[in-house]
C-alpha cells in the first residue's frame, strides 16, 4: 500500500521539462499577463466556443455547429456543486447514469444506456486515458460530454459516447479552497497560475481530501497534484503539457444483490458495509495522466497538430466481498441461482485481493486541418493518423470464500482470511490500434453544410490467461463511415441529421456460463441522429435530438448446458431515444442547467423470448436533471440553488421480473460572493438528498453479474473560496 502513497517527483518533474501547446487565445493572455484585482461577478453560463471542443467527431465547430448532442459542463457549476466524483458528475446530465460506481473503488457511467468501455471512453484534452482510476476534477476547466457514436474520435469504443475532461490553462489565478461536510471530511485544494514570461507559463492545481465517508469503515485520503506548461513558440507555433497525479485510499463498499434473484432487498441500511472484516485493506489506486499537443499555423488557413499521450493506473484491489450464496444454506441444493444472494438474505464473503493490477494507455495522433475552396464550394478538411496501444498487467488474485452472513447482520462475525497469497505479475492484455481518418466539413452555400468522413481502424489484440499464457488473438480491420447534413434554418436555429458507424471489443463470458472466460467477436454498432440546437445569444441554449443506435446483443442465455447459460451472441439491441437540454439565463437572475431523456432499450430476436419486449438492466426509461440558480433581488451577490433529479423504474433482471422503483431526488444550496480585504471570496453550501430519500441508484453489472447501489443518504457541504 505504501508505493502508492509515495510522492511522484518525476511526474512533477516530467511536466516542467514537457512544453505544452497554449490556448488559442494565449498571444493575448501573455501580453496581458499583470496581476489583475479580482472583483466579486455573477458567471454566466454559455455554450463553449469552437477550440474548447476537444473531442468532437466532426470536426472544429461551436456547439451549434456540431451535428451531435454535446453537453458542456463548466468549472461554474462543478465548484457550485462541489462535485468530487464520477458519479455525482454524472447526475447533471439526463443522458447519464451509473454502471456500476461503488463508494470507495473506481466508477463508471453509460451514456445513453452504453456503458462506457474504460479503455477508450474516457479522455483528458482529447486523448484516452485509462478509465479505471479515480478522475481528479480539481485542474479541470470544464467537461466534455459527447453523446453516441464517435467512431472518428476514438476508434473502437462502446457506443455510447465520450467524457472528455479539458485541463485549466495558464491564468493570474492563485486560490485556495478549504471544505468540509457533515461527517466532518476535510478537504483542501490550491490553484496557482502565472505567466513566468510573456510566452511561457504555469498552472499547478493540487488537492487533498480526508474523507469521512456516510457508509461505515469507508473513510478514505486522497492527494492530487497537477501541472500545467503553455509555451508560444515563434509567431505561429504552440505547445501545452499537461501532468496529474493521485493516490487515493479507501475501502470499496460492495453492492447488493437480488434475493434469490427474484426480489429487491427491503429494510437496508445504506450506512453498513457489507462484508465488513477488519483485516481488509483499503483500495490503493495510484494514476499517472500526461498529455501533450503541438499546433502549428502555416497560415491563416492551414494548421497541424500533433499530440500525446500517456495514463498508467495501479490498482491495489482490497475487499472482503459480498458475492452470491453458494455456501448459504438455502442455496446449497442449487434450488437458488448462486450468483445472487439467498432469499432470507445470506451472502457469502470472498477474500479478494488483486494488487498491482496495473493498465496502461498510450497514444499519438498526428492531424492536418485546413480550409480552401473548390469552385462555389467552401471545404473545412481534417486528415490525420493515430496510433493507440492498451497493456493490462496483473498477478494472479486470491478469491477465496471465508464465510456467510446475512444483510440485517449489524455486527459481523469475524473469519479468518485466506492464506492464500497472490501469484507473480503477468501481461494479460496487449491491445494495439492504427488508423487513419479524414472529415470535410463542405459549405454547399449559405444555410446548408454536408459532412463526410470515416476512420479506418485496424485492430491487433492478444489475451493472456493467468500465468502469461497466449489465450486468443484478435484481429479486425473495419472502416467507420460517417456523415451529417446541417441546415441552418435561421441565424438562431440550426437542424441536423446524421448517420455513423462504430465498432467495440466483445463482451467476455462469466465465469458461470458454460464457455467461461472466452471472449465473443468485436461488434458492430450504427446510430442515426436528428437533431435541432437553437441559441440566439450567448444567453440561452436549447437542444434536442432523437436517435436510434443497434448493435448485435450479446447475453447469458439459459440452455440446457450444466450450469445452465451460455454466453452467446444473437439477436439486436436498440437504443431509440428523445433528449432535450436547457442551458443558460431564463432572466438577469435565474440561470438553468437541464435535461430530460427518454429512451427504449431493448433486444429482440435473441431466442430468449423472456428477455425481449421489456426495458434492458439499468436503463431507465426516463430521467431528468434540473439545477436552478436564482440571485436573491434583497442581499446582493447571495444566489439560492436548487436541484431536481428523477429516473424511472429501473429493470435489475435480465427478463424483466424485477424492477427498481422510480424516485426523486432533491438538492439545495446557497452561494455568496464578496469581498474581503480586496480579495473575493465564495461561499458554498449544498445539500444534497434534502429529504433523505432511500433509493436504488444503479443496477448495473460487472463481468456478467448485477449489482444494487443505493443512493447517498442527506449530505451536506460547505467550502470557501479565497482568491489571494
């Protein structure tokens, strides 16, 4: 555990001797580059301009001029709501939700009912990192959320969408925040930006949390630092490096599981750790992200760019785990399916340990981007090539059975942990990607664009089994088209429609199935999206957009094998959905962030008639988001905050039996700006789950079996801001 902990220099180190590429705007950011008296101001929210959008399947284009649903979550609103997780981050956007996100381990989100795959769907200024860490937000100037298909960003990935997380540049900026809650956490982050000469600066972020989590035995610290280089090289040239690192420490609270896998668990305290044994260690997640860019102006018209990147994770994977109820005597007989936990609420614990699980991200990407005319043609051309290369090394892990209790059990029995110690280090997965790609954005006149591009992707995957032993080889090449036509209807008011094609690693087989541990050939996956974005100023913004994504489904099917399943490929899944967001001032004094989702995900033709005709596990039917800031007309720079968030019925079960019941969430908060000394300072306070709602927050599932998160209990927050 303590290799986590240790200080990273060399990261520190790494991104000072790295140059980074600057923002667009940072000739005029160096000039000006005197400290500045920061007075208290109401921030706006507007929708980001063209080169904020790093990650954009097509192409450079302000969010109205972008044929896909994008949504844009700004530093406003994650300092507002001080937002510390993956999971809470997700809860403003309708379009989003958990997929399995336990309190204390790594977490993960789907998008549109996808859930993300962790090697590529996750980006920082553009580039992949590895997914499975915990994602700092402190040196974050805003998130990106890019909505379906993005086969020309990324290559082979899920379907769902991108989170793309845009780094802070150099500013005259020195804050400190100081926080806590009422569990008594302590948090405490800088943010120091300076531009040491008028063509190189610096922006360090660091951050450090003692955690007092609401579920017992899960405390957790974490430590965070990270830097960011902007070098202006020549007239023309640019260069920005970005470095982060974090330790994180906590113990990872397990999910529920369906009784008998038939029936929700009733009475839970969500406050108790299942499995709870004293000997188990915390998760020790240690994560390295860098990422560098070059861009370079030939002229007016022409641009390179050329960037990198690297992300290692290490994983120190602790936990008594709540798992099933094999050993439980109501399941003894096989009469109850193992892999949920007994009827009368018994559950088996496993000694699980898996350090130095260790992943690696590794990318370069070189482009070219130009604009030129061909006749009454106007051409926005973007051509490149990218190389991308995933390495999984992991031990061999102990997962042994140490006993049974049940949920209501408020004090545990303590067992003795396995002897068992985990086995050397070995490549599990080496996963290499090459391709090229090209999009021309063409002007066929004043009110209508067509886009047309595609990514030819080849793939080359070897798997080990646990001693480093070749398993399987993959091996695809496959073009991804895509294309969008754009009509703009008015100077407010742009539709769009568009069709693309993505490809993502099949799914591998659980462990309970009868071909066990074996992988099902990549699938391929379409979207079709129509769309309307309307933003008269910078005010307002409304969107909406209906789609349709299929791709073959891929599902545990019962048979008449020995244990029952089969992990097979057959039949389709379609996600067909409506969105609508708001974003923006409704008057002088309200500001709304909102979104709503409908969305029908189901399978047919699978040859498991039970399993069609209904909502898939953990897609809810409909959701909303709703985060309101009114400024109070009688005290002056005093903002009152509310929020709102739903999501309907849940299915927890494959054939539908077993749902989640619909709920309500509501949060509410203060914020209040002024001056002190002639420095300004910010006030904080949220409550979140005001009326300490019990609910069900995430039914999804990790290597083949299902999970029951529920959702936090009332939290409340408070931090303050001092600009010094």
């Amino acid at each position: 555990m303590n290799r986590c902990l240790r200080p990273t220099l060399l990261s520190l180190a790494l991104s000072t001797a790295l140059p980074l590429y600057a923002s667009d705007t940072g000739l005029d950011a160096a000039a000006e580059h005197s400290p500045t008296e920061l007075a208290a101001v109401r921030v706006q929210a507007h929708q980001p301009e063209a080169d904020n959008a790093r990650v954009n399947s097509f192409g450079s284009g302000d969010w109205k001029n972008t044929p896909a649903s994008m949504n844009v979550l700004d530093r406003d609103l994650l300092d507002h709501q001080q937002i510390r997780s993956l999971s809470e981050l997700a809860s403003n956007d309708a379009s989003l939700g958990d997929a399995y996100a336990p309190v204390g381990y790594y977490q993960n989100v789907a998008i549109r009912g996808f859930a993300l795959d962790t090697a590529t769907g996750y980006r920082f200024n553009g580039m992949s990192i590895a997914g499975e860490q915990r994602l700092a937000l402190e040196n974050l100037q805003s998130v990106e959320i890019l909505k379906g298909e993005a086969g020309l960003a990324a290559g082979v990935m899920a379907p769902g969408g991108i989170i793309n997380y845009v780094g802070k540049r150099t500013a005259e900026v020195r804050t400190l925040t100081l926080g806590s809650d009422a569990e008594g956490s302590r948090y405490a982050a800088i943010d120091v930006g300076h531009w040491l000469t008028p063509r190189f600066g610096l922006r360090f972020n660091a951050a450090w949390d003692d955690s007092t989590s609401y579920i017992e035995h899960a405390d957790g610290r974490r430590n965070f630092y990270a830097l960011a280089t902007d070098w202006l090289i020549g007239e023309r040239g640019k260069l920005e490096v970005d470095a982060n690192y974090q330790t994180s420490m906590q113990r990872s609270a397990s999910g529920y599981q369906l009784l008998g896998g038939s029936t929700l668990p009733t009475g839970v305290d969500r406050e108790h750790m299942l499995g709870y044994q004293p000997w188990q260690q915390p998760v020790g997640i240690a994560s390295t992200n860098i990422t560098a860019l070059h861009t370079y102006d030939f002229n007016a018209n022409w641009q390179s760019r050329v960037a990198l990147s690297h992300s290692r994770t290490v994983i120190d994977d602790n936990v008594a785990f709540a798992y099933g109820c094999y050993y439980a005597t109501q399941c003894a007989d096989g009469s109850v399916p193992g892999n949920y936990f007994a009827p009368n609420g018994d559950y088996d614990i496993y000694d699980y340990r898996s350090p130095d699980d260790t992943r690696r991200n590794q990318e370069l990407r070189a482009e070219l981007r130009g604009s030129f005319d061909t006749g009454p043609l106007g051409h926005q051309l973007t051509v490149g090539a990218d190389q991308f290369r995933r390495t999984v090394d992991k031990r061999r892990n102990v997962n042994e059975y140490v006993g049974t209790v049940n949920i209501h059990d408020n004090r545990l029995p303590v067992f003795d942990p396995s002897p068992l110690q985990p086995g050397a280090s070995a490549r599990r997965l080496d996963s290499r990607q090459t391709a090229v790609f090209a999009l021309d954005r063409i002007q066929l006149n004043q009110d209508w664009q067509w886009l047309a591009g595609g990514r030819y992707v080849r793939l080359d995957e070897r798997a080990y089994d646990k001693r480093g032993n070749p398993q399987r080889r993959s091996r695809l090449s496959r073009f991804l088209p895509q294309t969008a036509v754009m009509w703009k209807a008015s100077d407010s008011i742009n539709a769009y429609a568009s069709y693309v094609e993505g490809i993502s690693l099949g799914q591998e087989a659980p462990f309970w199935t009868s071909n066990a541990d074996t992988f099902l050939p990549a699938v391929q996956s379409r979207q079709l999206e129509v769309g309307i974005k309307y933003a008269s100023s910078e005010q307002l913004s409304l969107g909406a957009a209906v789609f349709r994504t299929t791709q073959p489904y891929q599902y545990a099917k019962p048979d008449s094998s020995d244990v029952g399943y089969t992990f097979v490929e057959e039949g389709k899944q379609a996600h067909i959905g409506l969105e609508l967001t708001a974003n923006g001032q409704l008057s002088d004094a309200l500001q709304i962030i909102a979104s709503a989702s409908v969305l029908q995900a189901r399978a047919r033709d699978t040859g498991t008639p039970s399993y069609e005709g209904h909502q898939l596990v953990n897609v809810p039917k409909l959701r909303g988001s709703v985060h309101l800031s009114y400024a109070l007309p009688f005290v002056e720079n005093l903002d009152l905050t509310g929020g709102w968030r739903y999501a309907s019925a849940n299915t927890a079960r494959a054939d539908g039996a077993v749902r989640a019941p619909s709920y309500s969430v509501f949060d509410a908060g203060l914020r209040f700006q002024h001056q002190l000394q002639g420095h300004a300072v910010s006030w904080n306070l949220s409550v979140d789950n005001v009326f300490n709602r019990f609910y069900w927050r995430d039914t999804g599932s990790s290597l083949g079996d299902y999970y029951l998160f529920p959702g936090a209990p009332r939290q409340a927050r408070v931090s303050v801001s001092f600009a010094l």
